[in-house]
C-alpha cells in the first residue's frame, strides 16, 4: 500500500542501542524535533517568565512571535519534511554533516536574535534565511530528480515563508509601524497553514486507516486541491491588501477543513490518542483560518486571535501528535501511545484554552497566560524525557532509516 511516510511496526525489540551520532544525523527529524522541542520551551519561558533579558534588535512581542513561528514551528516542518522527502523518493535530502550544517544554522539564528547589537542580528538573519532556503533546495533536489510533480508546492511555500522572514526580519530592522511587521508575519503563518493542510490530510486518512483497520476514510483529493489553491488565494490577496477576497478564500478554505474533519469520523477516534490529537491539530487550522477571515474583514481588531488559534490549537496540536507519531515509527517502535505521551496531548488541549482564556478575559489575563505557558511548557518537556533517548540512537529494531521507494505518485 502506497503511504506518504511508510511506517512498519516492529515485531520484536531488540536491547537498547548506545547514542550514535551518525543515527542522530541520519534523518531530518532526528535532530530538528529535539531541536524543535526544546525551542518550544525556552522561547515561551523567556516570553513568559523572563522577557527582561530579551535584548536583541527584534525584542518583546516581535521576538516571541518570530521564535515561536521560525524558530520552533519551522524546525518541526524541515524536521518532517526532510524526512517525508526521504519516504516519497528514496533519496536523502541531507545527511551526516550536511544535516548537522543545517541545524547548525538554525542553532546560530537562535542565538543571535538574543544578542544585543546589529552584528547578531545580521548574523542571524542570514543563518535563519539560509535553514529555510537550503532546506527548500535539498527538498526540491529529491522531488526534481524522482519528477514528483504534486509535491513542488511544498518548496514554494517553504522559500514563501523564507521571503516572508525576510520582509519581517527587515520590518523590525527599519523599526516600521506594529501593523506593517506583523502583517509580515501572519503572511508567514498563512503559508504554513497551507503546508500544514497538505501534509495533514495526507497522513490523518492514512494514520487512521493503519490504527484501525475497520475505519476507512477517504483523503478528499479532489476538494483538497480547492482547500488549498483557495488558501493560496487566500494568501496572495491578504498579501496585496484586497481584505475582502482574501476572507472569501479563508474562510471558504476553512469550510472544506471542518468538512474534511466530519468526513472522517472524529467519533471513531476517540480513544486512540495518537489520531485525535491530530484530529484536534486539524480542526484548529480550519478554526484559524475563518478567524482570519473574521479578521480580514475587520470583525475583530486583534490578529492575537487568528494568530493563536493557527499557531497554537492549528500548528501546536498537530506538531505534537505529528511529532510523537512519526518518531515511533522511524525509531523502530510500537504505534502505540505511553501515558507520558497522552498527557503531553493533554497539557498543549490546556494551554490552549487558558490562552484562549487569557485572550478573552478584559482583566487580570496574567495568571491565565502563566497557567498556559506552564502546561506547554510541561508537554514538550515530557516529550523530550520521553523522546531524546530514542533520538540519539539507532532505531531499536535494528533497521536502515532508508525507506523503500514509492512506486506510484502521492495525490
């Protein structure tokens, strides 16, 4: 059976592998979701907890967004990415130290956003703009080669959210007006959603119809292509200031999302909790994107709104169940969720209604705001105790990370 990312389940463990450089550096996930998550921590607990020692050119509520969004959200996409890349055409985009090159980059724009002075800020700048860029490339290398046609417009939308890194990046440079910068950037985030769409109505059917064989979903191909080419719409008019076709292409792209999520039968679901919470992941981009709608038409004034709901309850959700889902598999485990697992889903449901909550209250929104941070940050923590040790090392069934080709295209 043809799968975008093909998974076997391990019939026998074998004793636990010592770390292994050269098994961290074998697959893009590897080192990008530890990356990835633990960024999840650091950036919200500085934003939270600490913002004081946030002295860098881009600073406060520009730098909480810029982490959350290029620095964590970002690493998570090239993380599956290069990996699905690897599943889809038998090649490798990057590996051994072309890999480590690579979250090298994005380890110096994370340090240098916290420096103070322009020398780190151009620094990082650059070293930011290249992760994206030289991801792109070495995705598109793969994709070209093995003439994967139907999947360029992830590269696209790659180098799109790179352009818009640089136009966000310079924004805060100029120190231009708050609506300009942050227009920069929920372009970016439109983009993402728009990957996020792709890949999730890929793998959701797929993932679902693996965990139980009696469920059987369709993947909505043909209205995935509208979900998508009216995202795009959606996209370029909000970029080009037309407000108000970009919320008939946002919230017409939403409505196929929440269609797609009825369509697969949430209620057969429920107790596995490896599909729900992608599930959840799902619904949250759908939520987001008529939010943004709502926000395009000016119904609300606070792009805090659509910014949440797409980042955290769209983006959050997914990353972790996308996370947690594939690492089993490309570490050599069973599917199955641990209770430490479940309770990391259960602590990102948490923060995001307490930061919904923190949105809506009109006073005293600190306490809730805290109470959100904290819950995420106690759900990627627990993914890391749970996960770096399988990270670092060879996969426990003793099989090659390489995949065997896909025969036939992916649709």
């Amino acid at each position: 059976m043809t799968s975008l990312l093909k998974i076997q389940e391990p019939s026998s463990l074998q004793p636990q592998h010592r770390p292994s450089l050269k098994a961290f550096l074998e697959l893009g996930f590897r080192p990008l979701y530890l990356c990835g998550a633990l960024w999840a921590i650091v950036a919200v607990s500085l934003w939270v907890f600490a913002p004081f020692l946030l002295q860098g050119v881009v600073a406060g509520v520009f730098w909480h967004a810029h982490e959350m969004f290029w620095g964590f959200i970002a690493a998570i996409t090239v993380g599956f990415l290069l990996t699905a890349t690897n599943n889809w055409t038998g090649l490798n985009p990057l590996q051994g130290p072309a890999l480590g090159g690579l979250v090298l980059l994005w380890a110096v724009a994370r340090v240098g956003f916290l420096l103070p002075g322009t020398t780190a800020f151009g620094i990082a700048s650059i070293a930011d703009l290249l992760f994206l860029s030289v991801a792109a490339l070495a995705i598109g290398r793969c994709l070209f080669a093995r003439r994967s046609r139907h999947n360029y417009i992830l590269v696209a939308l790659l180098l799109g959210m790179a352009a818009a890194n640089a136009a966000y990046l310079y924004a805060c440079w100029q120190q231009l007006e708050y609506v300009i910068v942050m227009h920069y950037f929920f372009t970016g985030m439109l983009c993402m959603s728009v990957i996020a769409l792709l890949i999730a109505r890929r793998v959701i059917p797929f993932f679902a119809s693996r965990a139980l064989p009696q469920l059987t979903l369709n993947r909505h191909t043909r209205s995935g292509q509208w979900q998508a080419a009216l995202a795009a719409l959606g996209i370029l008019s909000w970029s080009f200031g037309f407000n108000q076709w970009a919320t008939l292409f946002l919230a017409a792209a939403g409505l196929i999302t929440l269609w797609h999520v009825i369509a697969w039968k949430p209620w057969s679901v429920i107790g596995t909790p490896l599909l729900w919470i992608l599930y959840l992941g799902y619904l949250g981009i759908g939520l987001g994107l008529w939010v943004a709608a709502a926000y395009a038409m000016g119904w609300t004034s606070r792009l805090s709104w659509p910014i949440h709901m797409l980042g955290m309850a769209g983006f959050g959700a997914l990353i972790i169940g996308m996370i947690t889902r594939t690492a089993l598999g490309h570490t050599g485990r069973a599917l199955v969720a641990d209770f430490s697992m479940v309770c990391s889903y259960g602590l990102v449901a948490v923060a995001i209604v307490l930061r919904a909550t923190a949105l809506s209250v009109s006073t005293h929104p600190l306490p809730w705001l805290h109470a959100s941070a904290l819950g995420w940050v106690l759900a990627f923590a627990l993914y890391l105790w749970r996960f770096v040790p399988w990270l670092v090392r060879p996969r426990a069934d003793q099989r090659s990370g390489k995949p065997i080709p896909i025969q036939r295209p992916l649709h």
